[in-house]
C-alpha cells in the first residue's frame, strides 16, 4: 500500500497493519504459517515444472486429486509433513527443502 493511501486511511479512522497484528499471532506462529505457505508453493511449482496435474501427483502419493489442491492451497488440515513427503516424492532433496527454508525467511524479512 502506498503512502498516501496509508494516510489518508488513518486519517479517516482506520487501523493499517498486517494479517500477524490483526489475527494477533506470535512470531511463531507467523514463521510457521510462512513455512507452510512456502512449501505449498513450492509443491506447486515442482508438480507444475513436471508437467503433472494434481491428479497424477494424486496417484503417486496415494491420495486424491481434493487434497493435492488442498496442500497446494496451504490448508489448515494439511500438514507440514505430509507437504514435505510429497515434495520428496517429485524428487526435492534435503537441499532444495533447506532454499525453502530460506526463502520462507526472506519473504518474511521483505
């Protein structure tokens, strides 16, 4: 949001912060939501870059087309787990996870 936008909000009343301040999260909680956010997108752009749908990447976990889309998603119900399984299953390293890692990190520095 640009500046004056900003300002001319306050001006007016309202309150501007970020999804953390206004669900009241820890920074742990935030850290882990970011974590999860990135694995699920990194799920997405390995399946996508493999030209698989998510019902072929269904198949091979042994799931359904439902919950890929939920993992992809960042669904609540999903686990970090079950996102690291299945990034292993389309060939991500121990390497590739930690650049997530870092990713997650930096986006939330940005």
């Amino acid at each position: 949001m640009n500046k004056a936008k900003r300002k001319r909000l306050e001006r007016k009343g309202w309150k501007v912060g970020g999804a953390d301040e206004f669900l009241g999260l820890s920074p742990e909680e935030s850290e882990y939501i970011e974590l999860k956010l990135e694995l699920s997108r990194s799920l997405r752009e390995r399946r996508e870059a493999q030209r698989l749908t998510q019902t072929d990447l269904a198949e091979q976990l042994g799931s359904s087309q439902s919950r890929v889309a939920k993992m992809e998603a960042g669904d609540p119900s999903v686990s970090i787990d079950l996102l690291i399984r299945s990034l292993f299953s389309l060939g991500a390293t121990k390497r590739d996870l930690a650049r997530i890692i870092t990713a997650s990190k930096k986006s939330k520095a940005a």
